[in-house]
C-alpha cells in the first residue's frame, strides 16, 4: 500500500496501519454505543442545577462569568473547568441536550484513543493496550459518567488526565523543564474540571516502577537511548512532590465546597467502623461489576450496615488480591501497578469521607477500572505463553465478554434517554432505592400526573421517613391540588429534618401569598432570605408580598435586589416595570418591560403592559403590536383589553380573532417564580 504526497510516495508501516484500525475501532464502538442520545432529554438529577435551570451558565461567557466560574462552590464541588465547558455548551446549543450528550461522547472517545496511544507508547505493546482502551471505551460501568450530562466533569478531567500522562512519558524520555512543566498544566487542567484527579501523582510513581522502569534496581529502563543516566530514586520522588502539594490544594478546597453544601455525612449519621464496611463492599463490587456488570443504576442506595457474610467475602478478596500483588512485585509488575492503580485512584471517592447518600457509584470507576484493565491485557496472553491448551479457550471467552460488554453498554446508554426511564430501570434493579421514588415522582410530576407522582414520593418517604425532599415534593403535589393545609404540614414537617433548608419556607411564602395571608407570606419570604441570601428568586418573591402589603418603595429595593443577583430575570423586571408604572415613572418602566421581553418574548404580561405605555404616549403601531403579541400568547387578555380606554374600532380590530394559531388555548398569566421551586437534588 502506497501513500502519495506532492510525487513522493512512502509506505504506511505495519504499526501505523494498526493504529489506525484499531482508532477506527475505538471510535465506531463509542458512536454504536452511544446513538440512543441523540435524542435523549435532560434529566432532573443535578442537570438542573447544572444546565437548565442555572442562569449562571446562561449569562455571556466573559470575563465576569470566568471569576465566577473560580469562585463557585456551587453543587458541592470545585470545577471551574467544568462549569466554563457547560458555559460554552450553552452557547453553541442553547438547551437542546442532544450537543450536551453528544460532546461527553465526544471526550470519552478522545479519552479512549488517548489511552491507547499513551499506554502503547510506554509499554511498547499496541495489542495489550488496544485492548485496555477497548475495554475502557465500551465498559457499562463508564456509561453513567459519558451519558449524563453532569458528569462533564469526569470525561473532561480524564482527558487532562490522559494528556498528563502522555507528557509524562515524553518528560521521562527527556528531562526538561518545558516539559515537566506540559505535565504539570495538564495536570492542573485536570484539578481544575474534578478534584478525582489528586489520585494522578501516585499513578506516576506506579508509572515508574512499570512499565517506565525508572526505580534504580529495577531492570531495564523506559528507553535506553535517551535515559543514559537515570535519575535517582529520591529525585523521581521529590519531583512528584509539587504534584502532592496540588492535590493537597484541590482536596482542601473540594472538602470546603462539600460542607459548604451540607453534603459530608457526619461521624454520628454514619460511624468510621461502618464507613470502613461500605469501603470494603464498594471495592468488591467494583471489581465484580468490572466482570458482570448486570442491575447498573443510577443511584445504589447506602444500607448503613452490610450483611457480615457480603463484608466477610468482599474483604476476603481484597486482602488475597492485595497479598498477591505485594508479594509478585518484581515479577509480573503488572498485577502490583494495576491492582494499586485500581485500589488508590478509588480512595478519595470510597467513602471513608461520606459525600452524598450513595453507597456507590458507577462513575467512580471511570479512571480506576484501567487498572483492572491492565491486569487482564497483561495476564492473559502471559497465561497462554505457560500452557497454550488455554489459548483457544480463553480468547474464545475474551470475543464473548467482549460482545456482552458493548450490547450491555447499548442497552444501559438507552436508559438515559430521559429522567421516567433511568430511574424506573434504577426502581427495577435495586431495592429501597428512595432517591429514584423521588426523582419517578418528579418525573410524574411534569407530565401532570400528580397521583402517580404522590404514590412515588410516599413510597420514597416509607423507605426514608426522614427525606426531607420527598416532604417538599409531596407538599408541591397538594399545593398544586389545592389542598393547602396539607402541603403547610408536608413543608414543615420537612423543616423538622432539615431546618436550614430555604425551600419549605419560599414554598410557603408563595402558598400565603396565594391565599391572601400576607403577614405569614412575609415572615416565609424573609426566614427563607436569611438562609439563602444570594437567590434572584426569593427577593422577587418579597417584592410580590411587599408590593400587595402596599409597601412599594420596599418592594422597588426587593426587586431591584434580585436583578442585581440575576440581571436577567424577566419576571422580576416585569414586577419592578408594574410598579414604576403605577408610580407615574412610566419611561422606565417601558424599559424594564423591554428587557423583560427580550429574556422571556412570550411574556404576554409584559406585553400587555408596555402597550398600555405606548398607546398612552399614542405610538398606536408599536401599541397594537403588543397587545396582538399578548393575545397570540394568551388570548385571556382580551377581557383586559375589552377595559382599555381605547377606541371600539381599536378593540374589534384587536380582538377580531387574528390568532387561530393559538388553537383557543388559555394559558395562565406569565408570573416567573411565582410557584415552588420544584425538585431538589436528593
């Protein structure tokens, strides 16, 4: 095979060839695997928080919205890379998830062909490592932190991962600084999109010890030709140490962001000697599911406290694994690098420090199962070379799993397709699973099943009586049924398991405002302030309870605190431009009115509104443009318009059925906010 370029030809080599098939490989496994996405929704678990109802990621990405990206703690976490990718996400494809979706598939299959060539350029071995990177492309277990959206930052800060590592390589071979200094951006990059990177130094200095070889008294070298004198063994130490001093960093204020967030378990909810249980439980099914990766879900609810017998085994394996490793370090080094990679990359996510209510996760498995992957790609074909009987069988065994990994991976990426189908498969294959009721029920919830929804959130609040979110939800539902004393009860009640909670009580305040209670409103509105001060929403709501208070100038600084919080707030511009209005201030009320209309254009409040302004300032035209829009949208407002002091010939134009478009459909006035806040995270 030939390769022609301006009249020169080469031939392509054996190894290029190959790289290129098995990238080829790599990728159309990755795109098989991941189809069911292009049409897949956002779901309620944390996408959110994350996309689709954070205005933070839907302002202009400039330099306010970068410091903010530095400076946010937001969802327990410190990942302004990440949040800076959403941004730029948001930009490209507003809130279609399908470019979401498809730019994690992205980054997992750069991920994986960066594997594959790291990994052949340290060990000079390119079927072991197409191996490892295929197993790492089409593992179930990944498909959690490739299909949600959220989890942008475990693809993302793999990627920094896998460059770090490749710049690695090439330091190793020639010690620079330029080069040291590659690994050490690259690494940041990576603390900068998930703080499960600080794990990375003592990846190197396994690195080191195989397949490098850089450790003095190990035999051979990475390359003899450029590592003519390797360094010292205390020097390939010392050079990891400002590695250390970074994760030490991202840990430090990762710990920061979790308490902040109310996210770390305390030692009275959760014990050290059952934190150590869960541990050993955890790492033994990671590794089973590495093999049978069946009943995958999104959320594995912690029990507290494990069966003796499931501990006993659990531990067993771990210690026997780990005996083995220890004990066959000079020979084979693979085992003790692969064993360790998979042991140390999962501590800071094993729950000794409890994040969160899972007693696992699929997605923490993302970097550590390479060093699962490792042992097998070098394992068996080690197996085959002592007894060749095995051979047939064994790579027979190999085609099988293999198969059964990718069609499994298939069907668990169908799962995401929308919030009902992951978490009704997360019902069906695990037991007790209280966050997946929650989420069903919000699920239900959306489509306006609300009976079915309640049945969901009751079932989440027998299996967890102290949910507090399940509390909040279940009081929507009969908020929404109009059952208010019921939802009061459910509101407070779920104050009793958490009273720094600012929800129930904004809830509240929108109840009591609703009902006309105007005093209760207030005090809802401003205990819900005092534990929440930087929310857009909880001002505007205060604006509404003091503007019917008839406490104007208070409302007008209320209003004006939330589009300071949130300049984009069409509802809180709308509220603020009624009340400037009424006040005579109608110039600047128009304006506000505008940019209500230029955040939201189907605000048909907004519209009405403004055109009552200009057909007082008789710009006719621009006036009939408004309330025509304000009917198109909401055709209720033509009993308003029919009280306009305007002329009849005006009104019969306005209301002489323009809009057949509308399909006679009433839609309730546009009031932003002015109803529960929904779903919390868990």
């Amino acid at each position: 095979m030939q390769r022609r370029n301006g009249g020169d030809s080469r031939p392509v080599s054996p190894e290029a060839r190959f790289h290129g098939l098995v990238s080829l490989l790599l990728v159309a496994a990755v795109v098989f695997i991941y189809w069911p996405l292009q049409d897949a929704d956002f779901i309620s678990f944390d996408d959110a928080a994350y996309v689709y109802r954070n205005p933070d990621i839907q302002k202009p990405l400039d330099g306010e919205r970068i410091l903010w990206s530095f400076k946010a703690m937001t969802q327990s976490n410190w990942h302004p890379l990440t949040w800076l990718s959403l941004s730029l996400d948001y930009r490209l494809f507003g809130l279609n998830a399908s470019g979401y979706h498809w730019n994690n598939v992205l980054l997992h299959a750069a991920n994986s062909l960066l594997l594959f060539f790291v990994l052949s350029l340290m060990t000079s071995a390119p079927w072991r490592s197409a191996f490892v990177s295929l197993l790492f492309a089409i593992h179930p277990i990944h498909v959690e932190s490739v299909a949600w959206i959220s989890e942008r930052k475990d693809v993302l800060s793999t990627l920094f991962w896998m460059l770090a590592m490749g710049a690695y390589v090439f330091y190793v071979r020639k010690r620079t600084f330029p080069r040291y200094g590659t690994v050490l951006i690259f690494f940041v990059l990576g603390l900068l999109s998930k703080p499960m990177v600080v794990t990375f130094p003592v990846v190197l200095l396994l690195l080191d010890f195989w397949p490098l070889r850089r450790f003095r008294g190990r035999e051979g070298t990475a390359s003899p030709r450029d590592l003519k004198a390797g360094p010292s063994n205390y020097f390939i130490i010392l050079e990891k140490v400002p590695f250390l001093l970074l994760s030490l960093a991202s840990s430090v204020l990762t710990l920061q962001a979790q308490q902040a967030g109310h996210a770390v378990a305390t030692l009275e909810s959760l014990s050290f000697p059952l934190r150590m249980e869960n541990a050993v439980v955890a790492y033994g099914t990671y590794l089973f599911k590495t093999f049978w990766p069946f009943h995958l879900s999104v959320f594995y609810p912690h029990p507290k406290i494990w069966p003796w017998q499931i501990v006993l085994l659990s531990g067993a394996v771990l210690a026997a694994m780990t005996a083995l490793s220890a004990g066959t370090w000079k020979k084979p080094p693979f085992l003790t690098v692969g064993w360790f990679w998979f042991l140390g990359t999962l501590v800071p996510v094993i729950g000794i420090v409890q994040v969160g209510s899972q007693a696992l996760a699929d997605r923490y498995g993302y970097i550590p199962l390479i060093g699962v992957f490792i042992i097998l790609a070098w394992a068996v074909p080690d197996t085959w070379k002592k007894r060749r009987g095995l051979f047939f069988g064994t790579a027979v065994a190999a085609v099988l799993w293999i198969s059964m990994l990718l069609v499994l991976a298939r069907i668990q990426a169908g799962y995401w397709v929308d919030t009902k189908t992951l978490f009704s498969h997360a019902i069906a294959v695990t037991a007790n699973n209280f966050l997946a009721h929650n989420h069903m029920g919000a699920a239900l919830e959306e489509e306006g099943r609300l009976d079915e929804a309640a049945v969901h959130y009751r079932e989440a609040l027998r299996i967890k009586p102290d949910y507090e979110a399940a509390y909040i939800n279940l009081g929507n539902v009969q908020f929404r049924r109009e059952n208010y004393q019921d939802a009061e009860n459910l509101y407070r009640t779920s104050l009793k398991y958490k009273p720094d909670n600012f929800e129930p009580y904004y809830n509240l305040a929108v109840m009591y405002l609703k009902l006309g209670r105007l005093g209760e409103a207030g005090d809802s509105i401003e205990k819900s302030i005092a534990l929440e001060q930087g929310k857009s929403v909880l001002h505007n709501v205060h604006g509404l309870v003091l503007n019917r208070m008839g406490r104007k100038e208070r409302a007008v600084r209320a209003f004006e605190k939330a589009l300071l919080l949130d300049p984009d707030h069409a509802g809180a511009h709308n509220n603020l431009a009624m009340i400037l209005a009424s006040a005579g201030r109608e110039n600047e009320a128009a304006d506000h009115f505008r940019t209500a209309l230029k955040i939201e254009p189907r605000f048909a409040n907004a519209h009405f509104q403004l055109g009552i302004i200009l057909q007082g300032r008789k710009e006719f035209p621009e006036a009939r443009h408004h309330f025509r829009e304000a009917l198109r949208i909401n055709p209720a407002y033509g009993n308003e318009i029919e009280k306009l002091d305007i002329s009849p010939e005006t009104k019969e134009d306005l209301l002489s059925g323009l809009f057949p478009e509308n399909g006679g459909r009433k839609e309730g006035k546009n009031r932003p906010e002015e109803k529960g806040t929904g779903h919390v995270r868990e």
